[in-house]
C-alpha cells in the first residue's frame, strides 16, 4: 500500500519561474493497483512518479510505502529502497547497452544478492511469460523497440518488486507492440500482486487499467476506479 | 560491479584503447625519464668520486680554506691506524700536495704535484685506469712522475724526458729536483689534466720533508650510500678537533649544488609532466563519462547506489591502468635496463660537464626495480585520482535528472 499525505513539490522555489508542480496530493494506492496518472502535458505525472518512486523528494507532505515513510528516508536508504521494493520501467527503454538480456532482466537480482540458480530460474520464468526467452543472449541494440521494452519491464518484474512505475513506457511503441505489452503487464500484475503505475496519455493503457487518477496543474482533478 | 566494469570495457572498446595506450605511453615516459635522470646523476657523481675526491677526506682545519705548511695533518699515522678499524671503510690513502713550477728547457708551468701511495690509489680512484702512456707509480718509482696529458703538451714532454721541479718543502725551505716523465694520464676533465702531476711519497717525502705528514687523507667506503654515517664514526673515533672530516657532499658542493638545481629543474619539469598526464587522463575520462551519464543514471534509478556507481569507475580504470602497466612495464624496464648497460652516447655531453669530471658521452639510464615500482604507484594514483571529479559530476545529477542527459 502507498499513501500520499498533503504531498507538495515546487520547482525553483522562491525563483521567479517558480512551479508548483504537485499540489496537495491526498492518495492511497492498494496492493495489486493497475493504476494510470494521466493529464495533459506538464500536470505533473512524471514528477509524481518520480516522488512515489524516491527518485525525488518531496517539499511538504508524506509518503508512506506500507508503514515506512519514504519521505524521512535518507539518500542511500532510498537507493536501498529502490533497489529492493521498486521497479522501473522508462519510456527510453533504458537497458545497459553491455550486458545481454539475460543478464540486464537479472541485474538488479544479481544486485540484491539472489543466487545464480534463483535468477536463472526467474529470468526465464519472466521471459518466457513476456516471449523474449528466445532473445536472451542477445544485446539490447539488437532488439526491436517493444522487445528491448519488454526486457525492461522483465527487468523491473524480476526481483519481484512490491510497486512498478512506468513512464510512458509505451511512448516509443507502436499500437501492436503496445498493445502486447500491457497485456503482459497486466498479466504479471494480477499473477504476482505487483501494483504498477503508470504515467501516460496512451488510449490502451486507459483502457487495461483498474484506476484512473486525472492530474491537472500539479493538483488531482479526478480519480475513478473501473 | 567488477564484471559490469570489464563489460563496459570490452564494449566501448574505442576509448578504453585510448585510455589504456594514453596510460600506457605515460608510463613508458615516465619510467624512462626518471631513469634518466636518476642514471645521469648517478655518472656524474661516480665519475667524480672515481677520479680523485674520496667519498669521505679528512683534512686539517683551514687547510682547505687557507692552506699551507701549517694546515697539514701530522702525525698520520695515528690517525690511519683508528682508520684501519671502521669495518666500512674499504680503502685510505693520504696524500701530500703541493704546488710547484715544472719546466723543462722551453716551457715551464705550475701544476699540482701530489705525492701519492700509487697501491692505494690503484683501489682508490682511478688514477691508475687514467693511464694514456708509460707504466702508472709504484713505490719504487723514486723520480718517475705521472703527468696530466694536457700538462706535458704544454711542456712538449714524452715519455722519458726531464723536467726540472722547483717548490716548497713543508718546512718552508726550498725544494727542488729533476723528475723524469715515466707515464702520462688523461681523466677527461682539462682542468685536472692540464695542471696535475704525481709522485710516489716513498721518494717525494724525502725531497719535502713529508713523512708522516699529509695535506689529507682519502677515504673509500664499501658502499657510499654510509657516507653521513661513517663519517660521524671517524669524527668520533679520531677525536681531534684540529681535524675535520667531510663527505663527498661537502666536497664536491659546487657539483652537489648543481646536481640538486638540477634534481629540483627535474621535479619541476616532473610535475608538469605528470599535471599534464593527470589532465589528459581526467579529461579524457571526464569526456567519456559525460557521454555516459544517462547510462549511470539508469543505473542509479534501478537502485546501484553512489559507491556502486564509484566501484564501477574504479574498476574501470584498474582494469585499464593494469592493462596499459602490464605491457608498458616490461617495455620500460627492457629500456632502461638496455641503456643502463649500453648507455646512450651523446657526443659532447663529456664538455658541458668536464669542469665536475664527466669522463664519457655516455648517458646511462639507472635501472633500479624500486623506482620503476613507485613510478608505476604514481601512475595508478594519477589514473585513480582521474575519476573523482567525473565521479562527482555523475553525482551533480539526481538519478532521474541524468537518465534525461543528452
Ligand atoms: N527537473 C525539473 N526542473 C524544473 N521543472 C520541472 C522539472 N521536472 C518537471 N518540471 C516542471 O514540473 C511540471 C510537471 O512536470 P512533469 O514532467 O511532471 O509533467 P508530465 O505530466 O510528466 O508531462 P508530460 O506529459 O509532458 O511528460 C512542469 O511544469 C515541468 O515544467
Ligand atoms: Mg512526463
């Protein structure tokens, strides 16, 4: 469970070219949540993401991932936090160019210390479930766009995280590559009880999801469950 | 870590080549001027101390300052046979210079004329492998003199003609006697060459009235590192304060003087090297992290925290310094082992530096295991301490903020 309380975030404050780019965020996202921030350009979504995610920190407010507050966190505890609670998903696909497949879906396992067998085992679970398991000694450059997005989001997937955040993760996709890979999401969300939230403007993504929170100016203007 | 660093390595292939051949080059360079420097100044002082200078001499106060009959040692003997117990003394030898008018029918010159024990200065100093002409002293040699080449062209000598000598004794009376030119030397130093002459003391003593006495005593130590050392034990042993007792250092302060100009020159042109290398290494790393700097932040967001982003810069350049040290090392070293037995030969060089006795054109290389292992320490520190401000540029960054660098 994740709850925002009063949650505030400014960009240049007390510049003149002051945002307020998040306003008064009250949330609470339940376990298991298929959940899309949307809004138009500039509302907010990615720094919301970002605040949830502990990639930022906020100004006024808090946040709690189950009992923890991540806001009090410091730097390196939010690292640690990343590393074993969340998972990414980035619209710019963002494998590392060295490693292969296999190794980029196992790398954040291999940095939390599971062992050689357990990662082989779930890399190919995850790769399987999300049909890259043929590619797995490839390199990212040698992948299309939805494979090289379906690495990362088995990246994210595979040390089995307890929230996924995905900016715009369909971004760069086309409709059929999009739409594989929601289903794929959606897939492991409801299989491994993974909340994933999503920041987009996409149509399809509006359509797999269990929530919608609509952001308008940094503030939530709507929020509805379907 | 240590495996995404070598992956990183082995990918972007075309700038860990030129980091490595960057660092390779630098500590073939660097290794090859240090011994440069190291074996030119260790020639010249070897140079120097073989010819003539002692490593350590004891002199009579102000003798060196004022000179003259009154400022000779008495009583040698006494004090050689405390010289004859320091275990680190390998040789001693004294001498008794005067100064004197040589002439022949045509010419005539003042010169240094030294008597000498010629056994002990066969040990000593080179004197003897100085020989260009004749048979070098021994102490049946009464007349015979050992004449700087340049001195007997001066005098238009060859070997077996006459030369009468007029000085004095060490008494103050008159000396005067006909030596017989019976072996010629050349050291390579005109100044030593053209103004010195030696006799055996067995017969010089009589004509001067010098046994026993000695203007100084010449030391030869086993190893001259002891120099400092030794001294102070003579100092102490012979324990007379109308003596003195100096090194090498103190002898030859012109030369030392130079040669530390010259180590200090060195330094200074060393650090600019090595400022030149740290910047074209940080640069260069500086550059390639820049361009990596989404890839890093990527790594930050998925949790690798800063040490491991830190770890990674650090492999990177010790897999690359090994790299470029593994090959250059043997090279350099091959180097400076080669020229430190087959010195280079720079015409000339024997000029600039004959006034302190430079025999040779020869510029050895030193090749000393111990200075190419700290040369190469300075080169992993330089190379590591290249990574800190890419480092902390990484870090300028928040994780996200870098995953959007361009
Ligand atoms: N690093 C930053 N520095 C300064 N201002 C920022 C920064 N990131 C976001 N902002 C500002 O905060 C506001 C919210 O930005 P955010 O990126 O969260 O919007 P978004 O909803 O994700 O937009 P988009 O749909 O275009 O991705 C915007 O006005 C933006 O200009
Ligand atoms: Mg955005």
């Amino acid at each position: 469970m994740i709850k925002l309380q009063n949650v505030n975030k400014y960009f240049y404050r007390g510049e003149p070219r002051e945002v307020h780019a998040l306003r008064d965020i009250n949330l609470i996202i339940e376990a298991g949540e298929f959940t899309l921030f949307r809004g138009p350009s500039g509302c907010g979504k990615t720094t919301l993401l970002n605040v949830i995610g502990a990639l930022d920190s906020c100004d006024s407010g808090e946040i709690f991932l189950q009992e923890r507050e991540i806001t009090a966190l410091s730097e390196g505890e939010r690292t640690n936090l990343r590393l074993h609670e969340m998972g990414f998903v980035f619209q710019a696909y963002n494998l590392i160019p060295v490693l292969n497949v296999e190794e980029n879906i196992g790398f954040v396992m291999r940095l939390r210390g599971f062992s050689d067998s357990d990662i082989k085992k779930r890399v190919l679970e995850v790769a399987t479930l999300l049909e890259i398991d043929n590619k797995l000694k490839s390199l990212p450059n040698a992948l299309s766009g939805g494979q090289q997005q379906r690495v990362a989001v088995a990246r994210a997937v595979a040390a089995k995280p307890k929230i996924i955040l995905a900016d715009e993760p369909t971004a760069n996709l086309d409709s059929k590559n999009s739409e594989i890979l929601i289903g794929m999401m959606r897939e492991l969300n409801e299989r491994e009880e993974i909340s994933i939230l999503f920041a987009s403007h996409d149509e399809l993504i509006m359509r797999s999801v269990t929530r919608i929170v609509t952001l308008i100016d940094g503030a939530v203007a709507d929020d509805y469950k379907q | 870590m240590f495996k995404l660093a070598l992956k990183n390595t082995l990918f972007y292939k075309g700038r860990s080549t030129a980091t490595a051949v960057l660092t390779f080059a630098s500590t073939i360079l660097f290794i090859l001027y240090i011994s440069l420097t190291n074996g030119s100044h260790n020639a010249i002082l070897e140079n120097s101390l073989k010819i003539y200078t002692g490593a350590i001499e004891i002199y009579h106060k102000d003798y060196r300052d004022i000179g003259g009959n009154e400022y000779l040692i008495q009583n040698v003997k006494a004090i050689t046979d405390k010289l004859a117990k320091i275990e680190a003394i390998e040789a001693y030898s004294t001498r008794y210079e005067t100064y004197g008018l040589l002439s022949n029918k045509e010419h005539s010159a003042a010169s240094m004329v030294a008597g000498i024990e010629p056994e002990k200065e066969k040990i000593l100093s080179s004197l003897e492998s100085a020989l260009t002409e004749g048979a070098f002293l021994d102490k049946n040699s009464a007349n015979c003199v050992y004449m700087g080449i340049e001195l007997a062209k001066k005098l238009k000598l060859g070997i077996g003609d006459e030369v009468a000598f007029i000085g004095s004794a060490s008494d103050g009376s008159f000396a005067a006697d006909i030596f017989r030119v019976c072996a010629t030397f050349k050291t390579g130093s005109f100044e030593f060459d053209s103004s010195s002459s030696f006799i055996a003391r067995s017969y010089f003593d009589e004509l001067m009235y010098a046994k026993n006495r000695a203007s100084y005593i010449t030391i030869k130590l086993k190893n001259i590192d002891d120099a400092e050392k030794v001294n102070s034990q003579i100092i102490t042993i012979i324990d007379d304060e109308n003596l003195e007792s100096l090194t090498w250092k103190t002898l030859m302060r012109n030369m030392v003087e130079s040669m530390e100009v010259d180590a200090v020159f060195g330094y200074i042109s060393l650090s600019l090297f090595m400022v030149v290398i740290f910047f074209v290494i940080m640069i260069y790393g500086f550059i390639n992290v820049s361009s990596r700097i989404k890839g890093f932040g990527v790594l930050r967001c998925i949790g690798l925290s800063k040490r491991n982003i830190f770890s990674i810069l650090f492999y990177e350049i010790l897999i690359l310094s090994i790299l470029a040290t593994v090959l250059a090392t043997p090279i350099a070293a091959y180097i400076c082992y080669y020229y430190s037995i087959n010195p280079i030969v720079i015409e000339g060089i024997a000029d600039i530096y004959k006034d302190y006795g430079i025999v040779l054109n020869e510029i050895p290389f030193d090749f000393n295991l111990f200075t190419i292992g700290w040369n190469l320490g300075v080169i992993y520190l330089l190379n590591f301490l290249s990574i800190l401000y890419p480092y902390m540029y990484i870090n300028s960054f928040g994780p996200f903020e870098a995953t959007r660098h361009v």
